[in-house]
C-alpha cells in the first residue's frame, strides 16, 4: 500500500465520503468484474458494486492494514457475490434446460450462426461456473480474470497458498469437463460458420 | 503421454500461472518441446481462460459507472438519516458492555426496582390525601360532587351552581 492510498483509506475510515469516491474511481471496474465474473448478470453485477461501496464505507473502520486494502475489498466482493447467487438461485440459466442441453431462442436462431455460437458459449459457461462450488468459482474469477497472485488470492480468500492451488485445480478439472465441447470454440466463433453443424448438445 | 508427463504434471498448473520457480520453469519448457500431449493441456487451460475472461471483459467496457457512484452517495445519504431509535439501537450494537447480553438482567432488574418504588411512592403519597369523590351528580340547578374524608363521618359535598357561585356544604 502506497502512502496515497493509505491516506485516502484513512480519511475514508473517518467518514469523508470524497475518498470514498477516490477508492470508487479507482477499484470499480475490478469490483465489477469480479462481480459480473460470479454472478454472470450486468443488473445484479451492478448491483453487487453498489452494496459492496456501501458495505466499505460502513465497515472501513475495522480495516487495520495488516492485509492489502484491495485483497480486503475482494473478499468483501467475492462474499457479496456469492451471497447474491445463493439469494436469487439459478435465475440466469434462461437457455439450458433441466438436462443442460442448449434450446437456441428464436432471436438467435435468425441471426448468423457467429452469434448462436457465441450466446451459447456465454450461456454454457455462465451453466459451468454455476456448477462449480462458490470457493473453486471464486478461485477461478481470481486467476483468470483478475488476475491475482497465488499469495494475493490466499489473503482474499483467508485460506493457504496450497488451498488456493487445490481450489484452482479441481475448479478448472471440473469446467473443463463441462465445457469439453466447447473449448476451442470462442476463438472458432468469430470466423468458422459450420462449428456448430453436426454437433450434439452435450449430455452432462 | 511420456512418463516424464507425471513429473511435470505437477508444475504445468503453476507453470500456467506464472508462479514457478526458475527451475520449474526451465524443466517444463524443457519437457514441452518433446511432448504434444502437455502442450495441448496448456493449451486448453488457456482456452478455458479466454471462455471465462473474455466475456466479462467485454461486460465492463460496455458498462458506464458514474450512475453507480451517483446511487452510493444516496443510498449513503438515506442511510445516515437515521431515526432516534435506529441511533440508539446502533449505540447499544457498539457498546462492548451491551454486546455481551449484560443488558437482559440489568433491564429486567431495572424494572422490578422501578415496579417497587412506583409501589412505596403511591401507597404514601396519594393525589388528594384526605378525601376521594364518592359521587358526582349532574342536574339542571346544581352539579353536586360528594367527598368522603377519610377521618370516620365526615362527608363533604359541593354544589355547583356557576363557576363564582359554588360553595361547600358539610
């Protein structure tokens, strides 16, 4: 932590609601895609950010620095995430039935194969991240989207660096199995219009 | 897949995500050069990360924020308006001694303390201590309002004819 940084954290935790917006400006977007990275939906996302700005500025005063100010946001939002998909359950899966097999909508059906590949890849992985226990989900977010160190995410996480490795491990071993068929294919999607013929929905 | 693949098997993850040693690095790049079946598991590991990554990406550059911040500040606003009991109830949140549920004795001891001195005190000191009204009558000449004092046959009744004519009779 820096000396502005411990200076904006320190006025914030005396309740100036100026270095509150400081931290906003400079932490929402990674607030974000953390909380768009659980919970896979831009209201809730947007949502999330929200109560967690809010949570920060109530509960700043027990920051005591011992830990970095971001890894302590980052629990708070990873926390506020999972909470939101436990609260409001399996609401974005609009497009996998019961079985997990893909129903393409009719929008989508009329648009170029290039657009049906790509919604049902966002559908399937939003599908696989759900399926993933919250902590390997949370792991996973870390890593690949954020972009966070082992040791970085051990202090978000409040666990150890081989708990956070064990966690990356079987969350990534279990999406690849849920997404096999589908690995491969983003990069296919913007080019290839016959990747999807001749190919079975999963059965998982 | 070689047999060597087992040993490295164990790095490629963190080789994956940058946290080797130099020494892991140099024996997993070294063993990817020989060995398809671990470049292609690397590979698929990134894939997976572009499959997770890319969408959300593209989710924040389509998003504008300072609405967001506009919401916060009046949600913090509503929020530090808060009610006398809302005060109080959060004064007794912080309170170190309330926190330990001291509070459920002492206010169940503060209310039967109060319960006995609201005893003693009445039962000594009544509102009018030497009569109590008895009766009161209205009629169209007088109102009458009959007191009985509490020394043995002594009965007071006033007659109230209008408010400067009104006087005792015993």
């Amino acid at each position: 932590m820096n000396h502005e940084e411990t200076e904006m954290i320190s006025r914030c935790q005396q309740g100036d609601q100026e270095a509150l917006k400081e931290i906003f400006d400079k932490y929402h977007k990674k607030v974000y895609r953390i909380a768009y990275g659980v919970v896979r939906q831009r209201e809730e996302a947007l949502d999330i950010v929200q109560e967690v700005f809010i949570k920060l500025f109530r509960s700043i005063k027990n920051f005591k620095g011992r830990s970095n100010f971001y890894t302590y946001l980052y629990r708070m939002v990873m926390n506020t995430s999972i909470d939101h998909t436990r609260k409001t359950g399996k609401h974005f899966i609009s497009s996998l039935d019961d079985e997990g097999s893909f129903e393409p909508s009719d929008e989508v059906e009329k648009g170029p194969e290039r657009i049906l590949l790509q919604k049902e890849l966002e559908e399937r992985v939003k599908w696989a991240m759900e399926k993933l226990p919250a902590e390997q989900r949370a792991a996973l977010i870390f890593r690949d989207v954020e972009g966070l160190s082992y040791q970085e995410m051990a202090e978000a996480m409040g666990c150890s660096i081989g708990t956070v490795m064990s966690r990356l491990h079987y969350g990534r071993k279990r999406i690849q199995e849920l997404l096999k068929d589908y690995v491969g294919l983003r990069n296919q999607s913007r080019g290839a219009s016959t990747a999807l013929k001749g190919r079975n929905p999963p059965k998982l | 897949m070689k047999d060597s693949c087992f040993s490295v098997s164990k790095f490629l993850e963190k080789y994956f995500d940058q946290e080797v040693t130099e020494k892991e690095r140099l024996l997993v790049e070294g063993h990817l050069q020989d060995c398809p079946a671990c470049r292609d598991a690397l590979k698929s590991m990134e894939e997976l990360r572009t499959l997770i990554k890319v969408p959300v990406e593209e989710a924040v550059q389509k998003e504008d924020f300072p609405w967001v911040w506009q919401k916060i500040e009046r949600e913090i606003r509503l929020q530090e308006k808060l009610t006398w009991w809302q005060s109080l109830r959060s004064w007794l949140d912080v309170s170190p001694l309330f926190k330990k549920k001291v509070w459920i004795p002492a206010v169940a001891t503060l209310v039967v303390l109060l319960f006995i001195t609201a005893q003693i005190i009445f039962k000594n000191t009544p509102s009018y201590p030497d009569a109590s009204v008895v009766e009161y009558l209205d009629s169209p000449t007088y109102n009458v309002m009959v007191y009985q004092l509490e020394k043995p046959g002594v009965t007071v009744i006033w007659l109230f004819e209008g408010p400067e004519r009104e006087q005792p009779t015993t």
